[in-house]
C-alpha cells in the first residue's frame, strides 16, 4: 500500500511535441493517499486512461515522475508496481473455469493454494459469483465477464492501488448500482487505494470521497463532491457539474455589484483584483437562481418551464442567454415576463475560466 505522488507529469503521444496541443496530459502535480477513495471524472478524451496507464506502467510519461511513497517508479514495468487494473472491457480466460480465472493473479505471485482458496471464495460471494465458481467463463453473459474482470482486481490483498477504468460500462444499468455499492463497501473494508474513472458524475460523486475533476489533459479541481458543488474552482467544474449545471454569464464587476447584460445584480463580496483585459463571468447554479413574478431583480423572459414533480426548473432568457432557474413552489406567471433573482452569497465571479477570491462578506 502506498501514498501516490505526480510529479509534474505530463503526456504526449507525439515522437517531437511542440506546444501544449500535442501533450495529452498537460503538467499535473497531484497526491493520491493512501486507502482514499477518488473519482477520476471528465469527459472522453481528456486523458484518464492515459493517466491511469501511467499510474499503473503501460504507459511510461514523456515528463515527470511517479512516485510510490517515497519510491520512484517511472519506468518501473507495470509488474514491479503491485497495481491492479481494471478496463472498460472485460479481461477473462474463456477456457478456465471462474474460479481459475479469479485465482490466476494469485497463482501468478505464488500464494498457497489454500489461501488463495479462501479468498478467491470471498470474493466470489461478494460479487454474487459464487453459483458460477466452476463454470467455464467463455459460456458467461458480458455482465459476468465484467465482474470476472472486477474479481481479479480485488483478489490481491497486497496491492498498492486498484484502478478502475469505466469498469461498469458493460453492466446492464440495474446491475450498475448494486456493482458500486459493492466496490465502496470493499473499500471500507480493504483500506486500499482506488482510483475509479468515469465520464458520469452521479457514478463519481456517489463513488467518492475526493473527486478529481479533469478537463483538456489538465486536473482542474480536485475535492469533495460538496465542495466541487458549493466551490466549482473553474466555470467547466461548475458546468459539468450538476444537473442543469451552473449557469456561466459575460458580465462586469463593480465594487460589490456585477452587470450582466447592463442590468445589476448585487454581490457578497467586492473583486477589486480581477485581472485587466480577462474574460470576467459570473456562474450561479439554479438552485441558487430563483424566478418570481415581480420585485426585485433581473428582468428576464420565460421559455419554458419543467415540473421535476419534487422541484420545477425554468429556462429564462436574458440578453439572447438561456439561463436555467428554480421556480418557488407557489409562484405563477402571467405571461413571459418575469423576474430572476440571484442568491448573492452563491454568485462566483470567474477571470478566464478561473475562480476570482473576492473580498469583504462571507466566504
Ligand atoms: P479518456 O480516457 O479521458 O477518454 P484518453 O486518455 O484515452 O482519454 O485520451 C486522451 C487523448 O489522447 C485523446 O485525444 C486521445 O485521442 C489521445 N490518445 C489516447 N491514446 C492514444 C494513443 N495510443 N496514441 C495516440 N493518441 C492517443
Ligand atoms: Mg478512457
């Protein structure tokens, strides 16, 4: 078991990379701790698996190092690492039975037979593999394949870190759940390092302790779900995450009030820093967006309105935007004019993508 260090690590495929374009991971700093439970989230193509190779030695890194506590790995072969991994696709022996093919990482580091039993019985029952054990895998369904995958993974008692890459991919989508109950259950249990990769963010947020939020290649934000919700440190964050996600407006910044379209909305804190000639915007997430009927506001217009059943979200229109809104239980509209009123203790303002710290108020 190890503490997992990057060290300005960076990525490219290309023989001669010239500017950042050819690198798929641009330079990363980051620390996995040992027995954390982490989400590696963000969309396809912004170079988890690349990331993930590296980790695990399949891939060695153009620059930077890899440490494992205090150990450089670098170009250690991925069985010098004590890693298991885990892909998108299943993994498995068809002509050896369940069983042989869970005890084969084992087998492979010469466990004794009898403990390798054991555990390979353990897992089994965790999975719900237990029915197949001496079946031949070949004659399986993808799901069991997957979980055959997903077994050989967590065989090993003495890994460092399980990767899991998409591993749920192939699993029909009621199975879905119950598999990443199981895998935050063996976490409790196994104080192991997991580092699990999706592009969805309910699979993250409900996976992890510490989600790390990537975007182009780069580790943008890095934290716990609450705080990636309340604090999104880059507007991608704030938009990627949640459902609708934040809303991100053009907008200028006065003293303790921001002007989006012309009209202003009042501020907690005042931005006396905010960088000349910077792209300046304010990001406030629906559910701190409320749309009334009158009083006090940003005048907007209604395009639609959706009842979630326990919520109602409205899509309004403010200078040729579409901005996603909460609608309180009681309002009713006449018409599409209506007010929208930002929750100022909620507003980020954000200079070229990146949150602005403001100053005086709260937080
Ligand atoms: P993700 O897993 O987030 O979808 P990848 O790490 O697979 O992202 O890919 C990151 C970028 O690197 C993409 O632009 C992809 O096209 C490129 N890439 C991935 N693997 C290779 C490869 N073997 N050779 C060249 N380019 C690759
Ligand atoms: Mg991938």
């Amino acid at each position: 078991m190890a503490r997992i260090t990057l060290d300005k690590l960076a990525h490219s495929y290309k023989a001669n990379p010239r500017g950042p374009e050819d690198f798929a991971l641009k330079e990363i700093d980051h620390v996995w701790r040992q027995g954390g439970a982490y989400a590696l989230l963000g969309p396809s193509g912004c170079g988890k698996t690349t990331l993930l190779n590296i980790i695990s030695g399949l891939v060695e890194p153009t620059h930077g190092r890899i440490l494992f506590d205090d150990r450089d790995v670098t170009r250690l072969p991925t069985e010098a690492r004590n890693i298991a991994q885990v892909f998108q696709f299943p993994v498995v022996y068809d002509t050896m039975t369940v069983r042989e093919n869970l005890a084969f990482p084992l087998k492979n580091r010469g466990v004794d037979a009898r403990a390798a039993r054991v555990r390979v019985e353990e897992i089994a029952q965790l999975l719900d593999l237990t029915p197949h054990l001496d079946r031949r895998a070949s004659g399986l369904t993808a799901d069991a394949k997957q979980k055959i995958s997903l077994g050989r993974g967590l065989v090993r008692p003495d890994v460092a870190a399980i990767l899991f890459d998409e591993p749920l991919t192939v699993i029909d989508p009621h199975l879905k759940w119950q598999l990443r109950s199981t895998l935050k259950e063996l976490h409790r249990k196994l104080d192991l390092t997991m580092i699990y990769v999706t592009h969805d963010q309910t699979e993250a947020l409900t996976f992890a302790d510490t989600v790390v939020v990537m975007h182009d290649g780069a580790v943008v934000q890095t934290g716990a779900p609450d705080e990636l919700f309340d604090r999104p440190e880059h507007v991608f964050v704030g938009h990627f995450i949640g459902s609708p996600g934040m809303n991100v407006l053009p907008c200028r910044v006065e003293g303790a009030t921001a002007y989006v379209d012309g009209a202003a909305t009042p501020l907690s804190r005042s931005y006396p820093r905010l960088p000349d000639g910077a792209r300046i915007e304010l990001g406030v997430r629906p559910e701190f967006a409320t749309l009334e009927p009158g009083g006090e506001g940003l005048a907007v217009r209604i395009r639609r309105i959706d009842d979630l059943g326990r919520s109602r979200i409205a899509r309004v229109e403010l200078g040729g935007r579409t901005i996603a809104a909460s609608v309180a239980e009681d309002a009713s509209f006449d018409g599409e004019r209506a007010v929208l009123r930002l929750d100022p203790a909620r507003i980020h303002i954000y200079a070229d993508g990146r949150r602005v710290a403001g100053e005086g108020g709260a937080a």
